[in-house]
C-alpha cells in the first residue's frame, strides 16, 4: 500500500490518501465510509498517518476490499486530480528525526571529504550512531528548497527511510519489524561548509543540517518489501540520484553495515518511540557531492538544479532548487569566508 499526505487545494487542508496500482489517489477517510455516515465522526486516524500507522493492518485490509469493489475509478467524484495536490511528507510532522549513519563507505567518504582523517573510530562498529534532525523542517515531493545564508556548498544525500508504525520502548531486534510501518525516500539536504566548521568543534551538525530535509513522497508499507528483506534484516532495493537529469551515483540499500533491527533496538532502548516517527539511514556509499566530487556533478547544487532521487519500489523524490530569498534587515549573520 502506498500511503502520503498532500496539501488539497480545493479544500485547502492536509488530507492523508492512498495510491491505487493505476494510479488513482483517494482520501483515506473514504475506506470507511457508508452511505449516510456521519463523516465528522470517523476516528481521527482517517486524518493523521501518524495515528493511521498504529492501525494499518486494517488500513490496508479495507483499502484491498475498498480497491476490489470499485475496480474502475475513472470520473470517481471521489478520487483527487493530482493537479490540485501538493505533496507533503508522509507523516508531515513526526515527534522524532534519527537520522543514522549505517552506511560504512559513507561515513568514510564524508570523514575525508570534511577534512577528517579516513580511519574509522573502532567506537563506529561498537553501536549505530545518530543525530537528531529538525522534524521541523521537512519538506514534501517537488517542494522547492535553498542553501542557509552564507553557504556555498549545498549538498544532497541519498537516503533510505523508515517510520515507526507501533510506538515502543527497549525494543529487542527479533521483535522490531512488528514496528515498522513502512519505507520512504529522504534526501538529507547538507551544508557542508557549514557542517564542518561546526563538526570542528566537536559538535553538529546543526545549522549545516537543519534547514531543509525532503521526505517522500509515499509510505510504502511494510507488506510491500517482505521479498526483498534477507535474514540479516537488511533491504535489498536499488538506489539511484539524479541532477538535471544525469545519473551522479547508484548503490544498494543491502549494503548498510547496521541493519534495521539493530538501529530500531538501538533507538529505542531508554526512549519511547512514537507512531509516525522517522528514522534515516544516511547516505549510501558514493551517496552525495562530497563523496562523489564537485569535478563530477559539476559542482555544488545552485539555483535552477534539480534533485532527483529513486530507490527502488519507494518511487522518485524530486527537489528543486531554488535562490534563497532576500534576508530580513536585522537578521543577515554571515560566515567570515562568504563575505570575502
């Protein structure tokens, strides 16, 4: 089942729908209504993935009776024109954003690219490591996005994501897949020159990071993936990225060094974890201009690019990039180096 939320601008309101296999959207709500229902009076989940993830097997039970009763939805008053829908995140607002760093060639390839040494910290393979990203700041399929201000190395990453369905707390890993809701797409968008003034100091990222991070555009759920999860709990799904159109790097999920069991017991263990939340798997391997190097793609991203990522059955997340706007009088902190 592929689950998102969109922005309908007849209503001009967030709804929650599903995608049939011929590409028909439907508000989510409508799995269960009856002729003569009191709509306002269905539960709350039919307006929240977040809530509708702690009861999608019966989502996704109503919507396989829902799609086998009307097999021909053409001119259906209720499916949505695509034209009038704006995506959102999946879950447009979870509690929580780990972000991972489960990719080994990643965390090698970034280490060097920020001026770090290349040697892995033994401490890496001890545990999964993470860093909490602005749940605020996420954005939807096609939503336009710029660099912070005073940056001059904006950078995409290529990244596998996944929500939490059943909320939980000191989750052991045999028992984690009864968690997960789903799989989505998330492209980390990273200001690296900002990034590695504030790695420097033993912190971050935190302004390199938290400006802007694309999401979507679909939840796919768990039943979707079952073939393509091997014993080790790992997902075996093409990745690929995209700039205006040419192929800059192609990896697979299935090389992750921490697999989903371990990041989930992991997360959890002393913290609750809630429906809805997202959790990312970094970058792959080769998974952003820093690894990839700016003699390849052409350079860091700037104004009139496009993002394009695909993972295999998820679908593609396309970004725009867009001129940051004009900075209010009063607010226009600036790096040193991009005023020289």
């Amino acid at each position: 089942m592929r689950l998102a939320t969109v922005f309908d601008l007849d209503a001009n309101e967030p709804r929650p729908i599903f995608e049939l296999p011929g590409g028909q959207r439907v508000a989510l709500r409508e799995l269960f209504r009856s002729e003569g229902a009191d709509i306002d009076r269905l539960p709350i989940f039919f307006s929240d993935i977040a809530c509708a993830v702690q009861h999608l097997d019966d989502v996704v039970d109503a919507a396989r009776d829902w799609a086998r009763s009307r097999a021909d939805l053409t001119g259906d008053a209720r499916s949505l024109p695509s034209r009038r829908m704006k995506f959102l995140p999946p879950v447009p607002a979870p509690r929580n954003f780990r972000d991972y760093h489960a990719f080994e060639a990643h965390v090698r390839g970034m280490r060097a690219g920020l001026g770090m040494t290349s040697d892995m910290p033994a401490a890496w393979y001890d545990q999964p490591s993470f860093y909490f990203g602005n749940a605020g700041a996420l954005v939807g399929h096609e939503h336009a996005v710029y660099g912070p201000a005073g940056s001059n190395q904006l950078d995409f990453e290529l990244e596998l994501g996944m929500i939490i369905g059943r909320g939980g707390r000191d989750i052991v890993g045999k028992d984690a897949w009864k968690h997960v809701a789903g799989f989505t797409i998330i492209n980390d968008f990273s200001a690296r020159d900002l990034q590695a003034d504030e790695m420097s100091l033993g912190f971050g990222p935190g302004k390199g990071k938290d400006f802007a991070t694309a999401v979507g555009p679909y939840l796919v759920t768990l039943d979707q993936m079952k073939d393509r999860i091997d014993d080790t709990g790992r997902l075996h799904l093409n990745m690929t990225a995209k700039i205006n159109g040419k192929e800059v790097c192609r990896g697979n999920a299935a090389s992750m060094h921490f697999t989903w069991p371990q990041i989930i017991e992991h997360a959890s263990r002393d913290a609750e974890l809630f429906p809805g939340d997202l959790i990312g798997s970094g970058a792959v391997g080769g998974g952003c201009i820093l690894e990839i190097g700016v003699d390849t793609t052409g350079g860091w991203l700037k104004p009139g690019d496009t993002v394009e990522l695909e993972i295999e059955r998820l679908g593609i997340l396309r970004t725009p990039i867009v001129d940051h706007p004009p900075t209010r009088a009063g607010n226009s902190v600036r790096r040193a180096h991009a005023l020289t």
